[in-house]
C-alpha cells in the first residue's frame, strides 16, 4: 500500500493535534485543582532563551492547520498574533485545529503534491514543494513545539504519561 500525502501528513497531524488537546485539558484539570495560575503556565519556559508555553501551544495550530492553509495558498510564514491568548483561548485554538484537519479530504490534500510553497522570512523566500515543506519543516516543527508545551505541563506536575503525548494510534482493525 503506497502512503499518499494525505497519509502521512494530514493523519499524522490529526494524531498530534488530538494528543495535543488531551494533555492541555489534563493540565487544566490539575492545574485547577492543585490551585495553580492557568497563566503562570502561559508564560512559563523550560529555559529563559526558549518560547513561553503559550508561544508552544500556538505553534501546534501553526505548524498543523496554518501549514496547510499556507500551503494552499503557495506562502507560509512564521507565526504572528496569540499573545493575549489565555489557557483556555489555547485549548480553543489546537481544538480548531483539530476540526479543521479533521474536514480535509484526501482528494484535497494530494492534489497539493508538488505545488510550490514559499516560506516567509522576512524579505526572503525558501523554495519548497507542498510535500517537502509539510514534512521537513512543519512535521518536525509541530512534534517540537508539542513535545516542549507537554514537557512544560510535566514540570507544572500534570500527571501525564508517554500515551498522553501519543495520542490516537493507528492500530489495525
């Protein structure tokens, strides 16, 4: 069975992404009933030169459905906005996500293969396909930015475990 971009982009995300709104509705939970400021989590790092929690968290939208959209729309660039986003206005954000790769198609995204993509830095462009920019650039940088958002609410003392971070496997049947 040969895997489509579909497969190993949109299914992939979606796995990601569903973990993604497991761990931070568990943090939540512990977070309030442990009496811990949802926003002192927002704003915490892992180190002093890395992105807060809220910056990790909005990458997991950025580097899933933004991907696509940018993709789409042949320009991608980094992330921009979020910074008023509360605990909750995260979770609200990865669970768009969510149910924007949920409504994508296979058709729609395999179309996509080979498509030019310009990544925005600045004045300048990387050249990428649709293909080589969702898997060497945003695939790494989504598994990242939610490992670290994950490792964040372990260091907070949120009961999570390796299956939290996950997520729905594909397992047969």
């Amino acid at each position: 069975m040969a895997l489509s971009l579909y497969d190993v982009t949109v299914v992939s995300f979606l796995q990601t992404v569903g973990a993604a709104k497991g761990f931070l509705k568990k943090g939540a939970e512990f977070a309030q009933s442990n009496g811990i400021d949802l926003q002192d989590i927002v704003e915490s790092r892992l180190r002093p030169d890395m992105w807060p929690f809220r910056l990790q968290v909005i990458s997991i939208a950025h580097h899933s459905r933004d991907a696509i959209q940018g993709v789409q729309g042949g320009v991608f660039a980094p992330p921009s906005g979020g910074d008023d986003l509360d605990y909750a206005g995260l979770q609200k954000l990865v669970a768009d996500a969510h149910d924007f790769l949920g409504g994508l198609t296979p058709a729609s995204i395999n179309a996509l293969e080979g498509k030019d993509v310009v990544f925005k830095l600045g004045p300048n462009g990387l050249p990428f396909t649709a293909e080589g920019l969702l898997l060497s650039l945003s695939l790494p940088n989504l598994h990242f930015h939610a490992t670290t958002a994950y490792d964040i609410l372990r260091i907070k003392g949120a009961p999570l475990g390796k299956l939290d971070y996950m997520g729905k496997m594909r397992m047969k049947g």
